[in-house]
C-alpha cells in the first residue's frame, strides 16, 4: 500500500513537471529545442545579428546653420503648381527676399569677413546658367527701370564684397528658384508664350543693388535671355507697400 502511494505521488509530480515545462516553453521563458531540420540542413539556418544599441548622431550646428540659410545644394519643393485639373492658371505673383548677401554692419574690433563678390563658374557654388547670367546682364542697358534702379549694377562685381552686396551664393540661389518656377509655371502651365510682351510682366524692387540683383538672377532662368526691351522694372519709393516691415523684397508678378 505504501509503495502504491508513493507511485501515485512520483506519477502525479512528473505531470506537474510536465505541465509547467510546457507552459513555460509556451510563454517563451526557456528556450525550445531546435528544429531537426535546421540540425540536419545548417546551410539553411540564418544567423541574425542584433542591432547594436547606438546613440543618435549629434547635431552638427554648422550644418543646421547651412540648412536653414537655404544653401543652393538643397533644393525644397512645396505645392508650387500643384491645382485641380479644371482651374486654369492665369497669373503668378512671386515675392522674394534678396540672396546671400555680405553683412550690413562690421562688429567692432574684429576683421572684416575676406569674401570675394566676383561671379565665377569655376567657383562653388555654381550653376549652369551663371556664365551667360552674366553675358546677359551686361546687355541691361535697353531695360527701362525707373528711379535709382538705372543706376544700380545688373550683377554684383567687387573683389572684395562691399557692406551688403549679394554674394555669388545668393546669385545662385535664385538661379536655382527661377529654374524651379520655369519648370512649373512656364513649361508645365504654359503661363507665358514665346510672343510675350512688356504688360505680361511686372517687376518692382527696392532701391538696393542685392534686391535688384536677385530678382534679375531668378528672371533669367525663368525666362532664359529674355528680350531687355520687354523689362520695365519699377522702384518702391514706399518699401513697406511691397510687405510691411521690410525693405528687402523683390517682387515679379508674370
């Protein structure tokens, strides 16, 4: 009799055992035994390596700076165009803030940034456009711009950057804008047709050679070597009239 109950407790413990080894198994808390297939075709099993654990990669300010400075290597798209099938496109007004520009004020008792403000193809950054850019703004003098703007120089041309001149980046980067707009408005929309005349295009400026500069630079490869004589660019003589609080801003409306 004894025996029998200590067979019956041996029989009853095993299928405890029995029991919490597979649900343990089943809950993933031990590991399982391989498959025989894998054992006996290795060739077929995948090794996975886990990914390290690494730290997000710093945030180089230098870079973050470039960035938001809108620099001409990066090129950012919005809804430019972008209307239902049924509408048609009729006009465009495009108001813009000059370039890149060397700095208005020199802070006492440091040396003056040497930048130089001479256009250069060969020089970074660049476009495509930039050596006939400057053939044809040479050829400015059959515009009709009113006030100071027929004084003002088509393109910045200084050795040394004079306090607030446009740099070549800022001379790029609305090569760059004008290019976009082209493909967008002129190629796509078909805003403007090759017999183009003068009262298609308003162009009003600031008294400011990078103001003029920039809205000259994205009009050429928006309307690459287009006619001088089809160009009357007007002065504000009220710069807040163009956007309040501010008296940096070029407007083109096609």
């Amino acid at each position: 009799m004894l025996f029998r109950n200590r067979f019956l407790l041996l029989l009853a413990l095993a299928a405890l055992l029995a029991f919490l080894s597979l649900s343990l198994q089943f809950l993933h808390l031990i590991p399982v035994n391989p498959v025989k297939e894998d054992v006996l075709n290795p060739k077929s099993r995948k090794r996975i390596m886990p990914d390290p654990l690494t730290e997000p990669p710093a945030i180089d300010p230098i870079y973050e700076a470039r960035v938001y400075c809108n620099i001409p290597t990066i090129t950012e798209r919005s809804m430019e165009g972008q209307v239902p099938h049924y509408f048609k496109l009729v006009s465009v007004h495009v108001l813009i803030r000059h370039g890149d520009r060397y700095p208005l004020y020199a802070i006492p008792k440091t040396k003056r940034p040497d930048i130089d403000c001479m256009l250069v193809s060969s020089r970074k950054p660049s476009h495509p456009q930039l050596e006939t850019f400057i053939r044809h703004m040479s050829k400015g003098s059959e515009a009709q711009m009113d006030g100071t703007l027929s004084s003002l120089p088509r393109y910045p041309s200084h050795a040394s950057c004079e306090m607030g001149e446009l740099t070549q980046t800022g001379v790029v980067q609305h090569l760059q804008n004008g290019q976009l707009l082209r493909e967008i408005y002129i190629k796509k929309h078909k805003l403007l047709l090759s017999d183009w005349t003068a009262k298609h295009l308003y162009l009003e400026s600031t008294g400011k050679s990078r103001t003029l500069q920039s809205g000259l630079a994205l009009l050429y490869t928006l309307l690459p070597d287009f006619d001088w004589k089809k160009i009357n660019a007007h002065c504000s003589s009220n710069p807040h009239q163009l956007y309040p609080g501010s008296t940096v801003l070029s407007q083109v409306r096609v």
